[in-house]
C-alpha cells in the first residue's frame, strides 16, 4: 500500500468505526439468509483465545424468536410489578417465582460507583432523546419492554460462551460480535446487543439445544434500522484521558 492509500484508508477505518450506533428500531423487512451466513463469516475473522472460539451463537427468526418475545414480554410484565408501588404484586412474584431470572441476576444489582455514572448518564440521555420523562415509569418500562421484542429486528441471535473459559470467553464472544456488528453495518444493516435480554436463558434453551456447558451472555438484534428518532442517538464517548492509566513512575 502507498502512503496516500494508507492515510486515506486509516481515516475511512475511523469515520466508519465511529458511524456505527445501537439501532433500537428496526424495520420488519427479513434479512436473506446469504447475508446473516456472510455477517457470521466475517465475525469468525476476530482474532480467539488459542483459536478455541468459545462461543456458539442461537440464531432466532420467524416463529421461534416470536415465541421466545412473546414468553419474554409476559416475564417483564411480571417482573416489572416488583417496581410499583404495594406489596401484594411483589408477593405475587416472589411466591410464583415467574419472571425472577433464571440466568445472570447481576443485571438487577447496581453498578459499581466508578460505572454508576456513565451507565445513569446513557439512560438519561437515551430518554431525554426521545421524550421520555425521568419520573415516568410506564414509559420508562415500555421503552425497556422493546428490548423483549427485540426492538422489531426480524433476527435475534443469542450469543453463548464456553463456561470453562471464564472471563476469556467473554472477551472472544466480544471481539467475535464487534466484527459481526461492524460487518452488518457495513451492508446497512443495524444492530443492538442486549444485556437485557440474558436473565431467562430457560427459554432460549426451550428453542434450541444448547449443551449446559455454554451459557449465556447476551442477545443481539439484527436487521434493517427504520428512521424513528431513537435510531439517531448517540452515546457519549468517554475521552482517551479517562481510559489510559498512567505509569506510577514518569520514563527517563
Ligand atoms: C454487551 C452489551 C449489552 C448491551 N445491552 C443493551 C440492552 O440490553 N439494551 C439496549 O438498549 N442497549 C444495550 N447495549 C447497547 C449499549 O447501551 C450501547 O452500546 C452504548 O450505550 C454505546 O452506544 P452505541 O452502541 O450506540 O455506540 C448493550 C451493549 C453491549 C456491548
């Protein structure tokens, strides 16, 4: 490559890096199977721990992701009872137990206090884009709902990661979805990945055999973005200052 190509290319890279953003809304037109099997293809190029790709990926359309959405939705309603006011429908749940999750609690604990501030910040400025008052839980936990139908993707996959790997697993499976979402965005695709949608795993293994040694560790949407105002919010970014940790010791 010449020196203009390079410094070109090199700025193409960053532009198109920095275009990508969660797409929260999608239009229901199918995504061909050629192109998920492409996108797939691609994320294997991700670099893996000793190339062991410890991960598999439950791809969910048509009437399996429906009938995990609809089981989802009526958790959430569930679940999402616990948040009112009163003490009979935390009752409810607690002696019922549906809607508790069944995989991850850690997404219903609070963030650690150096995170806490920048998660608040993102779910703040997401609401404020698009309208939703701080105060207004109804809308709150219908904007919530929507990761349940997977924000109206036609494709829902559900990413799972090789237990015996710990946080390596995890650390592949985001390398592998970062090329996977970068090659979906590249064809005018969009996606979301979704932490939210990793507390039930029972019902994905319903749908799909999934050997217990994998487990879960989030969904991802996937299909072409619409134009409603959700989709054109863009998260901070915190600065390169915030990310490098300095040396205790100054060099010579
Ligand atoms: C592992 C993971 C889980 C996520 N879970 C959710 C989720 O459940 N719902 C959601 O709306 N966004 C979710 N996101 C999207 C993040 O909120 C988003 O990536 C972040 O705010 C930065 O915005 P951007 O993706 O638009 O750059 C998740 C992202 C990652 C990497």
């Amino acid at each position: 490559m010449t020196e203009a190509q390079i410094t070109h290319d090199s700025k193409w890279v960053s532009e198109f890096l920095a275009s990508r953003r969660s797409t929260r809304d999608f239009l229901a037109t199918p995504v061909p199977q050629e192109l998920i099997d492409q996108i797939l293809t691609d994320a294997l190029t991700a670099p893996s721990w000793s190339n062991t790709r410890p991960f598999k990926v439950a791809v969910a359309t048509g009437e399996v992701k429906d009938r995990i959405s609809v089981e989802f939705l009526a958790r959430w309603e569930a679940l999402a009872k616990i948040r009112q006011p009163g003490l009979k429908s935390k009752l409810r749940l607690i002696f019922s137990r549906y809607g508790l999750p069944t995989s991850n609690r850690r997404i219903i604990k609070k963030y650690a206090a150096e995170l806490r501030p920048r998660a608040l910040r993102v779910g703040k400025e997401l609401y404020d884009h698009i309208g939703v008052e701080r105060g207004d839980v109804t809308a709150r936990n219908a904007q919530w709902a929507n990761n349940y139908k997977f924000f109206g993707a036609p494709v829902e996959m559900f990413i799972f990661i090789h237990k015996s790997l710990h946080v390596f697993a995890a650390s592949d499976a985001g390398l592998m979805m970062q090329n996977l979402m970068l090659s979906a965005h590249a064809r005018g695709l969009g996606t979301c990945a979704q932490g939210a949608v990793n507390i039930w795993d029972d019902v994905i293994r319903q749908e799909f055999n999934i050997s217990k040694d994998y487990r879960l560790l989030c969904g991802l949407a996937l299909g072409y973005p619409s134009d409603a105002v959700v989709n054109t919010f863009g998260a901070h970014r915190i600065g390169v200052d915030e990310l490098v940790i300095k040396p205790t010791r100054a060099s010579k």
